[in-house]
C-alpha cells in the first residue's frame, strides 16, 4: 500500500474507505476525563443493541475501555499497539465482549511509545485507517457496521490517526465551567486533518456529558454550548449518574449493568440520534 504515500508529509490523496465498510466515528476531545471512554463503551452498547455489529477501538494507552468491557490488562496478548505498529491486522486483535455484536480492540501502555517508532514513517498518520480499511475483507467473517474509536486525551499521533480514519466524530463535553477551553483547538485539528489527511471528515455531534440538574451550572453551560454550536449538539443530554461511574469496575457497560438508570436512557436516546444523523448524512446530495 506504501506507494499510495506521497511526498514529505503524511497526506494522502483519494484516501476513501470501500463502500461497504463500517461507519468510522473517533470520540474525541484532548481534554481528559470528559466521557469519551464511558460515550465509546455506551453508545456502543446501545448500537450493538439495534443489531448493528460494533467495534470499539480502544487507542488509549490507558485502557479504559477495554477494562470498562471486562478485557483484564494480563489477557492483552496483542492490541491496536501491534496494529499501529503494523504487525497484526486489526481483525486478528478483536475481542468479544459480554455484549452480543459488541467487540473491542483492546489497548495496553505499549501504545504511549507508538509515536516514537513510527513518528518518522510517512504513512505514520494512516496506519489505523489502513487497518480499518482491510477490516472487513474476509467473506468469512461477519462485517462490521460501525467502529468506534476511543482517543485518548491529547492532540498526537494517535488522535490524528483517529482523525484520518474516521467519517466523523463525536466530541463529548463535559457540563463544567471551562467545557469550552480547547474545543477552539480541537476544532482547528479536525480543520487540519481535513485539509490534508482526510478530506470527507466531519463533526457528527457534539455530547453533552455529566449534567447535573441540581447545580444551576450545568444549565448554564448546556444553554452556552447550544448558543455557541447550534444544531452540531444532540438533543441528548447525559446526566451525571452514579450507576454509570459504578459499571466500568465491573467490566461492563451500564446498559448492562442497570438498564433502567438515567445514564443507559440517554445513551439509548443517544444512539437513537445517532442513527438519524447517520441516515441524514446518507441521504444527503452527493457534493
Ligand atoms: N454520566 C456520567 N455520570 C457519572 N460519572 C461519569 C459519567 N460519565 C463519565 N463518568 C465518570 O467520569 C470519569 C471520566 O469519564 P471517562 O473515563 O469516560 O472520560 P474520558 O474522557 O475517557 O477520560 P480520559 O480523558 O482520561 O480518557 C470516569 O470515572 C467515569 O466513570
Ligand atoms: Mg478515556
């Protein structure tokens, strides 16, 4: 595949997933603890649940989602590391989870020295597109539908890589103060990556995270996000909820691990919008 690869930098023309391939959305923000891991594992869930097949890519060094899906740290044989080092097909490293149609790509601390043995490749922005792209090849094997990739809490090498692979992505905010600072930055990445890696990239939605109806804030912010980022914000809003900070302990989401919560209803309702703007960005004139 290198010789698609041209010139000094890492941008790739014509660069187009098969048509048949799973929808690719990155969930992504640099800064931490915003709910990207725990908006992989549940949407996820939640679109597994409809009968979509799902994979979500855990390409955080710290793991979380592969834990939060029950894969122990001692069981991780090989993981998205042994893919973005090119040494196993992202095929070879998937895992069923408890939940039927969702499977993992498990992540372990090797990812953290990614960047320094593939920095200086050219095709070092594409290996996780390139995986995903011979993800489906084997008639033999069920497709994927959709693949869901959680990005760890920074703008590098892996982000980008989510970013060049991806149709879309989802960009969890977290109801506090400053659950504005860095989006600004963010968003410029996405514009980058657009202009040089991955032309077709868009922002699917915005997700509003650990609402908390008792703290006057958290309404604030919500009204401040919608004013400022108009219909990119879902409908959905996810409340802060003990049962979903309670689930990832046990190796399971908490659409498994309390259906009827607040937290798995607007997952749910989430992945419900999900969907509709997946149909709406299918139905859309070409152009
Ligand atoms: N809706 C929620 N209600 C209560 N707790 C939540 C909710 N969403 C996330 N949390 C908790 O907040 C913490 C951060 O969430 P999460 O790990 O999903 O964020 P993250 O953006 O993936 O973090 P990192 O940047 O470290 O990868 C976790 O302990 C998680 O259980
Ligand atoms: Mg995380």
């Amino acid at each position: 595949m290198s010789e698609s690869f041209t010139g000094e930098d890492v941008a790739v023309p014509s660069a187009t997933l098969p048509h048949r391939g799973p929808r690719v959305l990155a969930i992504a923000n640099q800064k931490g603890g915003v709910g990207k891991t725990t908006t992989a594992i549940n949407l996820g869930t939640a679109l597994a649940a409809t009968g979509e097949e799902v994979l979500v890519v855990d390409l955080d060094p710290q793991g979380n989602a592969s834990t939060g899906l029950g894969i122990d740290h001692k069981s991780r044989d090989v993981s998205t590391y042994d893919v973005l080092s090119a040494e196993a097909a992202l095929r070879d490293i998937v895992r069923p989870t408890a939940v039927p149609h969702l499977w993992i790509a498990p992540s372990t601390l090797d990812l953290a020295g990614v960047e320094l043995e593939i920095g200086q490749r050219r095709d070092r922005a594409h290996r996780l597109r390139d995986a995903v792209t011979a993800l489906n090849g084997d008639p033999g094997e069920p497709p994927f539908t959709y693949v869901l990739i959680d990005c760890p809490p920074s703008l590098n090498l892996l982000t980008i890589n989510a970013m060049a692979a991806a149709h879309a992505i989802v960009v969890p905010l977290q109801c506090e103060f400053f659950a504005l600072e860095g989006l600004s930055q963010l968003l410029k990445t996405v514009d980058q990556v657009k202009a040089t890696l991955n032309p077709g990239l868009e922002i699917h939605g915005i997700v509003l995270t650990m609402y908390d109806a008792r703290n006057n804030l958290s309404g604030q912010v919500v009204a401040d996000v919608r004013a400022f980022l108009g219909d990119k914000v879902y409908e959905t809003v996810i409340p802060r909820n003990v049962r979903v900070s309670e689930a990832p302990s046990y190796g399971k989401p908490v659409l498994v691990y309390d259906l009827r919560c607040a937290g798995s209803e607007a997952y749910l309702r989430l992945a419900t919008e999900v969907i509709q703007r997946e149909k709406a960005f299918a139905e859309r004139p070409a152009g």
